[in-house]
C-alpha cells in the first residue's frame, strides 16, 4: 500500500462524512475542507472533523483535488456535477455509497478525474459511533486505476481492510451486503411475529432470542454456513416441516413466503453436509406444495 498523504476534501456533511474525515485527520490525511450544501452543516462537520475550511460544494475544488463523496444516495450524482461545473478535472474522486458503483460519478470521469467507491462494509449510526466502527473496517472498492490506489492508501491508513470488486459485478457485491446485514433484521422480524403468535411479548420475545442470535451469528462466522446449521432441516425432519407450515397459517402470508423460500435454501446447505437425496427431496415437496 503506498503511504501518499494528499490532502483530502470531503463533500458532505452527515454521520459517513464526519466519521470518516475525522478517521482520515487522524489517521495522517489532512482534511484540507468540508463542502455542504448548507453552510452552518458544513462548519459543524468541519469542526467535528479538525478541518480548517467550510465552503459550499462548488468551491471545494479550490481546496483539494482529491476529494472523499459521503451524501445522500440520490445526491451523489448531483454533487458530482457540481464539482464538474466548478471546474474539477485532473483530480481523484471517491463516493462511499454502496448502493452505486463509479458510474454514478460519470460526469467527473468525463471531466478528466479519476473516479471509484470507497464503500465502507460497516453500519454508521452517528459520528461518534462511526470513528469506532470504522476503525479497522474493511473497505469496498471499484473504480479507476487512480482512484483504485487512492482509496487503497486511505484505507491502509484507517487500518482497515480492502474488498476489490470488479465494477460490473458492483451490484452483486451490494445485494449480497443487504442479504447479510439489512434481511437479518427481516428474519428476526419474522420470528418476532411468530413469537408474538405463541403469547410472547415483542421485547421479552428479542430479549430471549438474544444468545441463540449471537451464537448463530458466531458460529456461522467461525464455521460457515454448512457446520453452523442445525435444526430440523439438518436432520431430514420433514414431520417438524409440516407442523409448522399448519402453524404458520396462522401467521401472515409474508411470513409464510419467507419461511418456505429460506427452508428451500437451508435444505441444499444441508445437502452439502450430508443430507440424503431422498430426505433433501421429501423436504422440498413438503414445502413446495405450500407455496
Ligand atoms: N451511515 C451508514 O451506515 C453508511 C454505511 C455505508 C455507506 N454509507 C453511505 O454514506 C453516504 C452518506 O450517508 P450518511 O449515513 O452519512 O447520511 P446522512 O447522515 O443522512 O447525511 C447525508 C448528507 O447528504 C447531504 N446532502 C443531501 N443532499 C445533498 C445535496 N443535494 N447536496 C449536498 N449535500 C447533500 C446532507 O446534507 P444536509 O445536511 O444539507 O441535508 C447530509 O450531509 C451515503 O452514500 C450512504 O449510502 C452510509
């Protein structure tokens, strides 16, 4: 990882662009300026961060040429034409959303800049969380050769890790990011209703599921998938199967769907392990005719 040390404008002024501009100050990359849309935002993130300039998006470019992208989703695109209407070229910039790949900054690109993501693979709740959270993270990345080696040297200092993703297949990367963070909330979601069904109430129903969640989570991250998993699916039990697919009536059909399309996917992790052809499929009948 090469150690340059270009100073850094950061355009945004939310949780992503504090944490992360404060993490790059202290990390050994100046934070020559914050850019906002509104101006009191900017100066409070400039302080928060120890950068010495707040000014509108358009005149970061008088700052720094190398330049960090944490706004809103939607906004990404507009910001970026605002610093190509500024007149940046020549420069290297880097949005963090997970949600766009490089191309959402293809105005820039078209102006001469160098352009990726910096995607950090880590939840930022707040600022302050953030420069925890971020500590260390592990770091997406796409995009030109320029902005590639820029974020590579940004995240070696950060300490972090780097994920290096081939720009067309950006969309995958971020699908399977949903799938682990955001569809866990779904299937705690699902089990909160069923536990509601079975007399529980909401909190008390989280707070018991709290060590089997942890456990589950610990051991798929110290197993994977295949060894972690345990339960009925594992075993080939398909009575179990169909009880509860009778209970489940009594949920709501979302739930339902969801609990036969997860059983289908859980049965072929089990048939990695072991499970016998003959029980995979007795198994997926059982649930396929559900649907
Ligand atoms: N938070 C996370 O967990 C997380 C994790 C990974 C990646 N990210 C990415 O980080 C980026 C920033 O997210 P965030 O969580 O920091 O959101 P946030 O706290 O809601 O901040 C959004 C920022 O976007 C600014 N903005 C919106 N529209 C704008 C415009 N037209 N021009 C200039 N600025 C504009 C807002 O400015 P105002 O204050 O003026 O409204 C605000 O500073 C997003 O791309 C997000 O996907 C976030």
């Amino acid at each position: 990882v090469s150690r340059n040390t270009y100073s850094a404008g950061i355009a945004g002024t939310g949780r992503m662009a504090k944490a992360l501009g404060a993490l790059l100050a202290r990390s050994g990359i100046p934070v020559s300026a914050v850019g906002g849309r509104c101006l009191r935002s900017a100066e409070d993130a400039a302080r928060f961060i120890g950068a010495p300039h707040a000014v509108p998006v358009s005149q970061l470019p008088e700052y720094a040429r190398h330049i960090v992208i944490a706004v809103a989703d939607d906004a990404i695109p507009l910001v970026a034409a605002e610093l190509a209407a500024a007149g940046l070229t020549g420069g290297i910039v880097l949005h963090t959303s997970g949600a766009a790949g490089p191309e959402a900054l293809g105005v820039l690109r078209a102006a001469g800049n160098s352009v990726g993501v910096l995607h950090p693979l880590q939840t930022v709740p707040d600022a302050e969380r953030g420069v925890e959270t971020l500590t260390g993270a592990t770091f997406a990345c796409a995009g030109d050769p320029d902005a590639n080696a820029w974020a590579a040297s940004l995240i070696g200092h950060l300490g972090g890790k780097a994920l290096a993703i081939d720009p067309q297949r950006w969309q995958h990367y971020h699908a399977a990011a949903v799938m682990a963070c955001n569809y866990h909330m779904t299937l705690v979601d699902a089990a909160l209703e069923l536990m509601e069904i079975a007399g529980l109430e909401r909190a008390t129903a989280l707070e018991a599921l709290g060590p089997i969640i942890r456990t589950t989570t610990e051991n798929v991250l110290s197993l994977g998938p295949e060894r972690a998993l345990t339960g009925p699916i594992r075993r080939g039990d398909n009575g179990t199967l169909h009880r509860h697919l009778a209970a489940l009536q009594d949920g709501s059909p979302r739930t339902r769907d969801l609990y036969i399309a997860a059983g289908l996917r859980t049965i072929a992790i089990a048939e990695r392990v072991g499970l016998s052809t003959d029980s995979a499929g007795e198994m997926s009948r059982t649930l396929e005719a559900r649907k």
